[in-house]
C-alpha cells in the first residue's frame, strides 16, 4: 500500500513528508521534482512570502544513489521566512508576544480551528492551515511522477479561468502544453491570459481576492485502475476528495460533471465502437471513468477554488476576548492562489493515481511492478482484439 504522512507549518523550521510502500529500484531525479515546485512558486498572484522563499526537497531517506530501495521515503522542504519567526514559533522555546491572531478570518480555518482546539490565538491553527503545506505535498507528487513515467503516464493542469476571465481551449496540442508552461498563469490562451491577468490586478488594488478553476487531465492511463466493488476503491472517490483535500477548492468535476445533470443521457454518454486497435470512443465526457474504474480515455477532472480569504481590505470579524465587531486580521498574503494550485492539483492526482497504479500492479521490486503490467497489458489487448 502506497501512502504519505506530512508535518510542519507555514513558519516552522521545515516541512517533512514520509511516503511509505514505494517499490524499490525506482530512479528518482530530483530536478524533476524541483522543477514543480518552482512552477508552483512562480506564478503571478503571489504574495512577498515567495520572494523570501526558494523552494526545493531534500531527500533523506528511502533512496540510495538515486534509486529507490523500497524503505520509506524521507522528504524536507525548509522555510527561510524561519528566521525571521524562529522566536514566535520556535517549539521549545519562550514564545515572544507579537504574532497572536485574536480577530479570525471569514473563510479561514481560524475561528473553527480555535473553537476546536480550544485556544484564544488562531496562530495555533493558521500556521498548519496554511497551504504552504502544499509545497511538500506537491514534492510527494512529484516522486509519484518518478513511478508513472516508467508506464508512459503523464499528469498535466492548466488554469481555466480567474474570476471573469474563461479560457475556452478547442485544441489541447503539445504547443497548448507549451504555453501552460510559458505562461506566469498556468493557462495555454495568451488573449485569456491578459485578461486573467487584468482580474488579478484589479483584485489586488481594491485590497480583494479572486478565484478560478483548474482542469486536470492524466493520459495514458490504463483501463482497470480503482473499483466499482466498494464505494472506497472508486477511482472517482479518490480522485475527488485529494482534488477536494487542496485548499481552497470548493468543487470537483470528473468529465462533464454538473453539464451532464442538465443534458438527456444520449447526449451525455460516449458510445463505445471497435476497430482494428481495439474498443474505442469518439467523446470522453466521461472523463476517463465509468463504474470507479479507468476506462483508457484521459482523465479530466476540474476543480473550483474560492478566492483567498486574508483581504487587505478585510472583512467584519468578532475579536475572540471582547467579543466585539472588528475587522479581520490581515496577514501576508497572495491575491490569487489558482495558477499556483494548478501544480499543486497535478501532484496531487499524480500521488492518488500512483496508489491506484500499485493497488493493481504492485511489488516490493520494480520489476514485479512491470511484469505485473505487461503481462495485464497482454491480457487486455487479448481481451480487446478475440
Ligand atoms: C497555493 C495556495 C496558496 C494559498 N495562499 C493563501 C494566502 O496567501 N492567504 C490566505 O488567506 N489563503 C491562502 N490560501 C487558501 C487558504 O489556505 C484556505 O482558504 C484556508 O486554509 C481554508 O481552507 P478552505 O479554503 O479549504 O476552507 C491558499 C491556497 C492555495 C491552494
């Protein structure tokens, strides 16, 4: 069983992760891995924290001259802005007064947080609701990516829209991809992207925020991965609450997903044909599943984030001791966090991808892995062609 633990905070010295059940003699290249995480830093939307920062993972276990050998995997992310806080934060320490938060955020985690917690500063609760935590999650998708480009899969996002501003792409081509990775916003249609651009912009000058929505698509993804034999093994079920587990997002469509309750079943459902190459079909609306299992089309997934809750103009807020109306409280903060959960979104779907993957093929060494899928491959084409 492939699975992730992860700890550390917003100001903390670090953020660790532990993945445990990746099979041994996986080649890991950590440039890979960092290259992710500066996509997920530099995108237009960013607060001044990113300037402080310069994110890369430090493996510290579970690889050995670059491979895998089936231990855990031991990751780290420092935090530079650690320096400035270590007297605020620091775990042993006296904590130096200054950084309480006693007025919460609406559309934090910060009021309920403390409600459940039972504390009188949202400090407590802000630095691990933060979603920096997204940094190392998005490491761990990272390595996932190690595993699923052995089989030729591949996870890629765009930025669909920004408030107003929607990209409507007919051609999702190589050079579409191209400009999702030239673009500061995560989106392949350059005429959007001012326009997405000029939502942040105004955003930020009313002391506001903005959301957006992502779509995420995985290729070349085999027919058979998750189950229709319990709610739990469901592709979708997983899929859905990893996208739905990233900050901020608000909705989660596989395929056509809210369209489809609009439309008659025969203009949802992709016929099914056979030729010289196997079943095949002309629409995927279902987005690559059918029944909580993979059916071989790319799987499309878009998710809906809310915009960022720390306003520059803050909105009405009750401090926690008086009691009193007063304005939240402002902390640093991004304008726009959706070109950047775009990555993040990728790497999650890569990770919950990856645990379906070795749920059917796994083995403690890669090479049962790949045994286990070529000889399931043959059969599937068997299957196919008879
Ligand atoms: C990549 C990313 C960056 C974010 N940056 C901020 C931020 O700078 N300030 C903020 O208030 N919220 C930010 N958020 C959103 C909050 O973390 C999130 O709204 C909060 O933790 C409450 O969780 P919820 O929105 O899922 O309910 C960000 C989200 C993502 C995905």
């Amino acid at each position: 069983m492939l699975r992730f633990l992860d700890a550390g905070e917003s100001h903390g010295r670090c953020y660790v992760g532990i993945i445990d059940g990746m099979p041994a003699g996986i080649e890991i290249n950590i440039e890979s891995v960092n290259k992710l995480l500066s996509e997920r830093q530099n995108v237009y939307g960013r607060g001044k924290r990113m300037e402080i920062e310069n994110d890369s993972a430090t493996i510290l276990s579970g690889v050995r001259g670059k491979i895998t050998t089936g231990g855990p995997i031991g990751l780290m992310i420092e935090n530079r802005d650690y320096e400035n806080w270590k007297e605020y934060i620091d775990p042993l320490g006296e904590i130096k007064e200054g950084k309480e938060v006693t007025v919460p955020r609406p559309g934090h985690a910060d009021l309920a947080g403390m409600l459940k917690f039972g504390f009188d500063d949202a400090r407590n609760i802000l630095e691990r609701a933060s979603a920096r935590e997204t940094a190392i999650r998005t490491a761990i998708g990272g390595i996932a990516m190690e595993l699923l480009k052995l089989f030729h899969i591949e996870v890629k996002s765009h930025v669909v829209s920004i408030g107003h501003a929607v990209s409507v792409p007919d051609n999702m081509d190589e050079a579409f991809w191209n400009n999702v990775d030239a673009s500061l916003l995560r989106c392949g249609d350059r005429e959007t992207e001012k326009k997405m651009i000029s939502e942040i912009d105004k955003a930020k000058e009313s002391g506001d925020t903005v959301g957006g929505v992502v779509r995420i698509v995985a290729m070349n993804v085999p027919a058979g991965l998750g189950s229709h034999t319990m709610w739990d093994k469901r592709l979708d079920t997983r899929l859905s609450a990893a996208c739905m587990s990233v900050q901020s997002v608000k909705g989660v469509e596989i395929g056509m997903g809210f369209e489809a309750a609009k439309r008659y079943g025969s203009e949802v459902h992709d016929e099914i044909f056979h030729g010289e190459s196997g079943f095949y079909r002309k629409t995927n609306n279902a987005g690559g599943i059918e029944g909580g299992i993979s059916n071989g089309e790319n799987i499309v997934i878009r998710c809906a984030l809310k915009p960022i809750p720390t306003l520059l103009r803050p909105l009405n807020s009750v401090d926690i001791h008086t009691k009193m109306p007063v304005r939240a409280q402002v902390e640093r903060s991004d304008v726009c966090a959706v070109p950047a959960a775009s990555v993040v979104l990728k790497a999650v779907v890569a990770w919950e991808i990856a645990v379906a993957f070795l749920d059917k093929f796994g083995g403690d060494n890669i090479d049962e892995v790949k045994n286990a899928y070529d000889h399931y491959i043959k059969r599937l084409n068997l299957t196919q062609l008879q």
